[in-house]
C-alpha cells in the first residue's frame, strides 16, 4: 500500500513539475513576444515647429504625413512658433539640442529622438533614415525633455531683445521727439504763447494740456496702428513684406537724412532740407495754434490743439514711430507688452516737449530755442540718420528671423 502511494506521490510530483517547467516556458516565450511586439512598436515622438501660411512648413508637415503612413506608431505635436507659448517652447528645446540661437527659432524646425532637422535638412530620405534607425529605442517625447519651468524661458528670451529693444525704443522715442520738424513746432507754439502774453502758470497749463493730449494722442494712433500691423501675423507672408518695405523705407529715410545733414553742413539753411513738412501743412499747424490758444477757455484748447497738431504732424513724427511699431509687432517677446513699449516710447517722445516748457517757465526766450534750433539741426539730422539707420537694420533681422 505504502509503495502505491510512494507512486501516485512521485507521479503528481512529476507532474507538477512538468507543468511548473511547460509554465516557465510559455511565460519566456510570451515575455519574448511581448518585447519583440515592443520593439517592433515603440512609440516615436516627432515636434514640429511651424508658423501660418509658411510654404515650407506645409511641405514639412506633407513629408511628415507620408512617414507616419508608414510607421503609424509616430505621434506628431505641431507647435505654432508665432505664439509665447511656441517661442518659449522653441527655446526650451533649442537649448536642449544644442540648436544655435538663430536657427532654433526659424520654421519649420523638426525634433526626433535625439536629433533635430533644419528646414534645408528637412527631406523625405533623411527623416525616414533616421527612423529606421531609432526604430524600437525608446526615447521621451521632444517636449517632455525639458524641465525648465516656462516663466524663466520667456524672462531670458525677453531679456535677449531687450537688450537692444528697449534701448531702440527709448532712443527711437526722444529723438522724435527732438525731430526738426516737430521741434520747429513747439518753438512757433512757444513763440505764440509769448506774443499773446502766456506767462507763468499760464504758460504751465497750456503746456501741460498741450502735452499730455499730444502723449495721449501718439498713444492711441499707436495702439491702432499697432493693432492693424499685429493682425498680419495671420498673413505671415505679408507681414514679412510689409516689414522688408519699411526696412526700405527707413533706409531711404537714412539716406536722406544724412544727405540733409550734408547739405546742412555747406550752407548753414535748416529751411533747404528735404525732410521736413510741407510749407501748407505748417501754415495749418500754424493756424490751428493760433485759433485755439488765444480763446478764453484756453487750457481746454490747448488739449484740442495737441490732438489736432498730433494729428497734423504725422506725417514728419510717424517716419520713425511706424517703423518702431512694426520693431514691437514683429518680435514676440517685445509684442506681448506691446501696450508697455508704447508708453515707453511715448514718454520719451514728450519729455523733450516738456523740458521746453519748463525752461521756457524758468526763463528762456522763443529766440533762444530758435538759435538752439538752428545750432543743433545738423547734429539733429545725423541722430535721425543713426536711428533710421538702425531701425532699417534692425526690421531687416527681425524680418528674417521672425
């Protein structure tokens, strides 16, 4: 009996064990499907930055589209690169990649695995090579591998522009301000005010309305203005045109400014220069302060003359406030406080405006701001050369890049 059962015990031993190994083997070989299936099917994560209206990036996206027929276990992220969100993204990942300040924020720009692909090394070979040759690797998504939080990308991206964009602003600003044209202005106002008998606190008044409704003016052309440039971002296309044409246009500014300054230099007539407002636009300017400042609600008619004369005057001040919106509207990390730029430029516009006032309070007669005038209009028009100059250099880089 003993040795029955010592039988049936060995027989569900070996069984046992026979079932344990056939466990132990199916496992192996389902752990070996498992993987293979894995390699075979590893997800591959491509980032894509790209712009509206950009050919290039449509013919990027269109070879994207080809690959992922192929490989259908690609997940594609499109990131808008016209956005904050994009531009910080962009420069997140430039960094990670080690992509050279210049190219990582150019379009359309590809991210797979551990490399990245310009828009000249963006083809249909090249991508599909480099697939099949990270193909079953794992590799995190592009825009998982950075961990910088993103308030500190737009802080150092604002700061990269800032340090020559805030300093154009504020130079573009006082220099217009200072412009002859409209300098030539503010002295006939000053001038008015003296033949009428404006002194003191009078004088303070009207200057002071005078001032702020020229500030509050310039601001609000500018927003529009701003606000009509800004929505060709849609259109980027025309918004690179557009910008390329104002590049243009402050150059032939430049050039004619210098040539001002030269001809300045021979014959000593701030009258013979070529940029300067037409003789029937100062008759009205003229006209305009003469019928306002001498009612008796005079500090209410000298806000009405600044918004008028503003207004008047465009055509000589907008010759660099134009091309210093399109500066702002054209790079993302100055557009999203566009608002602040704005201001900016414009206190520095006015406070030309009110230092002459003071001084004009403190004593200094419209005969001596004519002389400072007519001493200083070369050195004037060779500052307007330099910022024309710069603001054509400027639109140009900005056109291309952005």
């Amino acid at each position: 009996m003993s040795n029955i059962n010592t039988k049936n015990f060995l027989k569900i031993v070996f069984i046992i064990f026979l079932l344990f190994i056939y466990f132990i083997i199916n496992t192996i070989t389902l752990d070996c499907q498992v993987n293979q299936q894995d390699m075979q099917e590893q997800a591959i994560y491509i980032a894509i930055f790209s712009e509206p209206g950009c050919h290039d990036c449509e013919r990027a996206k269109k070879i994207l589209e080809e690959i992922v027929f192929q490989y259908p276990q690609i997940e594609i992220r499109d990131f808008d690169i016209s956005t904050p969100e994009g531009v910080a993204l962009a420069e997140q990942l430039g960094e990670f990649y080690q992509v050279s300040e210049y190219d990582r924020l150019l379009v359309p720009l590809i991210y797979i695995g551990d490399r990245y692909f310009l828009r000249e090394q963006i083809s249909y070979e090249n991508i599909i090579n480099y697939i099949e040759e990270i193909e079953g690797k794992e590799f995190l998504p592009p825009w998982q591998k950075v961990e910088e939080d993103q308030s500190s990308v737009q802080n150092r991206l604002i700061e990269r522009f800032r340090s020559f964009g805030i300093g154009a602003i504020v130079v573009s600003g006082l220099i217009d301000g200072v412009n002859p044209c409209a300098f030539a202005t503010i002295i006939f106002f000053i001038s008015y005010l003296t033949l009428i008998n404006r002194k003191g606190k009078e004088l303070l008044l009207v200057g002071g309305m005078f001032t702020l409704a020229v500030f509050i003016t310039y601001f609000l052309i500018g927003t529009g203005a701003l606000k009509i440039v800004t929505s060709l971002s849609i259109l980027p296309i025309v918004r690179k045109i557009f910008v390329f044409v104002m590049a243009a246009v402050s150059a032939v500014l430049a050039f004619i400014s210098l040539s001002d300054y030269l001809k300045f230099k021979k014959t000593g007539q701030p009258c013979e220069a070529t940029l300067q407002l037409p003789e029937r636009m100062k008759k009205m300017i003229h006209s305009t302060i003469r019928k306002n400042v001498k009612t008796r609600n005079f500090v209410i008619m000298a806000a009405a003359t600044g918004f008028l004369v503003s207004v008047l005057e465009l055509a000589c001040t907008g010759q660099i406030y134009l091309p210093t919106l399109i500066f702002i509207s054209n790079v993302p990390e100055l557009r999203t406080n566009a608002l602040l730029y704005l201001l900016v430029y414009n206190l520095m516009f006015v406070i030309p405006l009110i230092m002459v006032f003071l001084f004009t309070y403190w004593g200094t007669s419209s005969q001596q701001w004519t002389d400072f005038s007519k001493k200083n209009f070369g050195k004037m028009k060779l500052l307007m050369t330099f910022v024309f100059s710069g603001l054509a250099i400027i639109l140009i880089v900005t056109g291309l890049v952005f």
